[in-house]
C-alpha cells in the first residue's frame, strides 16, 4: 500500500530481542485517494538492528 501512495507510515526500527516496555509502534495514515499513484513509489522501510547496537539510544 505504502509503494502505491495509499497510506503514509513512519516505521519504528526492529529489535527483535528489544525489551517489551521499550518498544514503539509504527504509525500509519490512510491517505486522500487522489493522492493515490498507479505508478510505485520509493519509500523508507523498517531498519533492523540487534538491541546491543542501540540500547543507549532507549536508555539514556
């Protein structure tokens, strides 16, 4: 939907072992359908990152 300009979205990072209490969700937007393109379009993806690498990020 996102490749198609049907919904906006702000993806959260993905830390598969991240602590349940530091977890965020994904925010989404349907979008007016004349906003809507038959053509794809680029669009950010979630990134996925071990909890190591951005445990300071959450903690401090």
């Amino acid at each position: 939907m996102k490749k198609y300009n049907l919904i906006n979205c702000r993806p959260t990072d993905f830390v598969p072992d991240m602590p349940e209490e530091k977890r965020r969700a994904s925010t989404y937007k349907a979008n007016h359908f004349e906003a809507f393109t038959q053509t794809p379009i680029e669009y950010d993806k979630r990134r996925v990152f071990s909890w190591d690498t951005v445990k300071d990020f959450y903690i401090s």
